[in-house]
C-alpha cells in the first residue's frame, strides 16, 4: 500500500486533512480508535500504523483468522520495515485488529420479543440503535447522551476488557454528557449511567436497589484507567417490574423516558415516572422496535 504515493498520502489523511467539526467523518471518532490512542501511545502516535477491521465471512470468522494469527502477532509486537512512497523513507509498520464486523438480529430473538418473552442483547441493540438515529435527533437531544454497545460491559467476560471498553467510550464524551448502559447481570437487565465530568453513576434497577459489585468494579477500574477518583453511585428510584421477563423492556422504556424528557436530571425523570410501567406503556416501546428492525434490521 505504502509503495504507491497516492495510497500513501490517503493512508495519512486521517490525521493531516481530515476536518475537526463534531460531525464523524472517520473511524477516529470512534471510542475503540481514541482507546489504541489511550492505552498504547506509541502506537497511536504513528497515523501510518493500521487498524483493521475485516468484515465477517458468515459464521466462521475465527476460522478465518487462524491462519494469520502469527503475522497479526509480528505486525503489533514488532512490526514490519516498509517504505512510504509519499515520504520517501523507510518505517517500522504496525498494525492491530481492532474491529469485526458481524452482527445480526437471530431470529430466536425475534420471536422472543414479539411473544413478549425475556430478550437477549441483541434486542436492546436495536431499540439502541432506534433511539441513536431517531428519537435523539428529533428531540436535539443529540449533544446530550452516548450509548454503549449494549451487552459490552455486562458480567461475563474479564473485568479488565470490560473496564477498558467502557474507557474508550468513557474517552468519547464531551463535556456533562450522559453514557447510557444497559448492563446485565446474570439474566437481568438494568440501566447504568455516567456522568464522567461530574463523577457520577447513577443505578436504575426496575427489580431491586442493590447495585451489582461487578459493574462498580468494573467502573472503577475504567476511571483508575484515566486517573479519576471512584465514581459517586445513588441508586435511583424508578418504575418496577411485576413479573420476572420485563426487566429488558423496561431498561428500553426507561432509554425512552430519558432521551423524550425536557430534564437531564436522571433522579427527576425517573421520578417523574410511574410507580410502574403499564402494558401500554411496553406496548409503545415494542411497537416503535418493531417499526425499525422491519426497516433496518437484518436477521440471520
């Protein structure tokens, strides 16, 4: 790629030409991109250093990256020499896997939630997904609130992937935003938000008050990751569930309620909610996810 001076050059836009307007024109903007930068500056501080992000080949993605586990190794501990055509000199290339992209809705997924059945991540990823590219916009509540990739920081795997990916969103915040996580916890889901410039995480259980001391270590160690104190938690009151499979619906409404609200106060929106969601109110968030997964939603 180097070899040719105009790939060479374009390798390099990103970090000489690319304009700096809030508006995301390049995977830069991205929190697993400012995460590299974080964590590992030397690399990051070279912008012909590569980040690759292959797309996936059905189901079978680990198949076909077992052959080039060796070189991917090589490539982010050592490097390779490569001459840049554009700067007419030799350098030491790396590069990282930093994406995949292979995502679906499965329609077991589908039917859950349309039998009103507890649901999995990728359900609350699409109602995600609607609020982003719909209701942010149409309440210019955009400025205001980010999201996690919903499931990314719940109990499962290590403590310190998951506090390094909240770090990378974490990273992406401007100034008084609100990081919204839906997180669970062993079969229950629940709402988790930041407020990284204030240092406050605010827990929304629609089933209890406890707060999971996975999540709290999980968040300390993200804020330790950037030199901050330990968040402040409060517990915030909020609607509850009746049955034992609404817990999903409900972290989806209280997103709704959220992102609709006049408020950024998450204690004054949620206490400005019912002592309880009615089906009608379940109902609403279903159909709107229904609406947009017909739309814009692959399922596999």
């Amino acid at each position: 790629m180097f070899k040719n001076l105009e790939n060479a050059k374009n390798l390099r836009w990103h970090a000489m030409d690319r304009k700096v307007d809030g508006i995301m024109r390049h995977l830069t903007y991205t929190p697993s991109w400012r995460l590299i930068d974080h964590m590992w500056p030397t690399f990051g501080s070279e912008p012909r250093n590569l980040r690759l992000g292959p797309k996936q080949p059905g189901y079978d993605i680990n198949t076909y990256l077992a052959p080039l586990i060796d070189d991917l190794k090589i490539l982010w501990e050592e490097g390779v020499q490569c001459f840049d055509a554009y700067k007419e000199e030799y350098f030491t290339l790396q590069a990282v896997l930093l994406w995949t992209i292979n995502d679906f809705l499965a329609y077991e997924s589908l039917k859950d939630f349309i039998s009103m059945r507890p649901i999995a991540t990728a359900c609350l990823d699409a109602y995600k997904c609607k609020i982003c590219y719909y209701s942010v916009r149409l309440y210019k509540t955009l400025n205001l609130y980010k999201f996690v990739d919903v499931g990314s920081i719940s109990y499962g795997s290590s403590k310190e992937e998951r506090a390094q990916l909240l770090t990378a969103r974490l990273l992406g915040t401007d100034y008084d935003q609100l990081l919204l996580i839906p997180y669970n916890s062993r079969n229950h889901w629940t709402l988790v938000v930041i407020n990284l410039t204030k240092g406050a995480a605010f827990w929304i259980d629609p089933l209890k008050n406890r707060i999971d001391p996975d999540v709290t270590e999980v968040a300390e160690r993200s804020f330790n990751i950037m030199n901050k104190k330990k968040p402040n938690w409060r517990v915030v009151k909020c609607p509850k569930q009746s049955g034992v499979v609404e817990c999903g619906y409900y972290v989806m409404r209280f997103m709704r309620d959220i992102i609709m609200s006049t408020s950024t106060s998450i204690i004054q929106i949620m206490k400005d909610s019912p002592r309880a969601y009615t089906q009608d109110d379940i109902d609403c968030i279903r159909s709107e996810w229904a609406e947009f997964v017909g739309k814009h939603v692959h399922c596999a």
